[in-house]
C-alpha cells in the first residue's frame, strides 16, 4: 500500500481492500468486476463503501462492470448521485472548492532509526532484515516501549500487507505478554 501512496506502484488488485476501510486518498479510480453478482460482497452497503473509496481524489471515478443492472447497483448509483448533490450544493454555498485529501506518507522504522529515507538499495537490504531490526530492539527499549512498537509495527505490516511479518511480531508481543504475566 505504501508503494501505491508513493506512486511507484499505480494499480492494486484486490479483493475487498476497498472495502475494509484503509483510507487511500491516492486512489482515483476504483472498478468493481462483476457488480451485477448479488450478495454480500455486492450490497448496496458494499457498493456505496467501496464507491465512497475514490470520493477522497477530485479525479475520483467508480466503474461497476456487470451484465445488467441489479437493484444493488441501481440503489447504490442512486445514493451516490444523492449524497453527491447534497455535497455540491452545500459547497457551493459555502464557497467550498473540493480537493483531494493529503495524507503525509509515514516514514517506516528504519527510517526513523536512520533519520533519513533510505535509497531503494538499503531499503530492500533492511526490509530483508526487518524483523531481525524490530526484534533486536529488545535489548534497547523498556518493556512497555518494546511492546508498544511491536504493536505499531504489526499494524504498520498489516496495512502494508506483510501479513507474514505481522503475525510474527503478534507472536512476539504476546509472547512477552504472557511472560509477564507468569513472572
């Protein structure tokens, strides 16, 4: 994801990633294959979510691909049309100009260890070694402080999808966790 929000990658595939919540205001264009298969993962709820997604960019655009038009399709174009009006309208009377949401990218441990960005060859080198990084830290930080960065970094790699690396440092935080709690 972070490479999406820094622009060297420009186009993700995914399945509900939209949906979930994480708040990528570089998205400008959002197409949902197969709009017309009625269910869950294509509600009303689901559709007008997931079409909210690419309201954050003033270039936004939703594209529903499908063979005809569902009554979950038809509803969710409606509520965007409506809440779209309600938006213009309310901008207009409030000599409101739309812009795109800005987001400052965050800068990753070892860049924040380092106090610089690291170039693309020492950041594979240290992304090879992240976890050795984060877990050697140990020795270093107090017991709370250690806890808490294992907690930020596993929502940190979550988000960036290293969902490998999150579950590695879950394990480690509650294993000091239950240490703790032993002694």
């Amino acid at each position: 994801m972070r490479k999406l929000r820094d622009g060297t990658v420009e186009v993700v595939v995914g399945v509900n990633l939209l949906r979930e919540g994480l708040d990528l205001p570089e998205v400008s264009l959002v197409a949902i294959m197969d709009a017309d298969k009625e269910g869950f993962l294509r509600s009303e709820t689901t559709l007008v979510q997931t079409i909210g997604r690419a309201a954050r960019n003033i270039n936004g655009q939703v594209i529903l691909y499908g063979d005809t038009v569902t009554g979950s399709m038809k509803r969710a174009i409606d509520e965007t049309n409506r809440r779209r009006l309600k938006q213009l309208i309310y901008n207009k009377e409030h000599n409101i100009t739309p812009e795109t949401i800005v987001k400052p990218l965050y800068r990753n441990i070892f860049e924040e260890f380092a106090g610089e960005d690291l170039n693309k060859e020492r950041e594979e080198k240290a992304r090879a070694t992240y976890l050795e990084g984060v877990l050697a830290l140990k020795e270093s930080l107090d017991y709370d402080d250690y806890v808490a960065l294992l907690n930020e970094e596993m929502i940190r790699a979550a988000g960036e999808l290293r969902f490998e690396d999150a579950a590695i440092l879950r394990d480690e935080m509650y294993s000091l966790k239950k240490k703790r709690q032993n002694i």
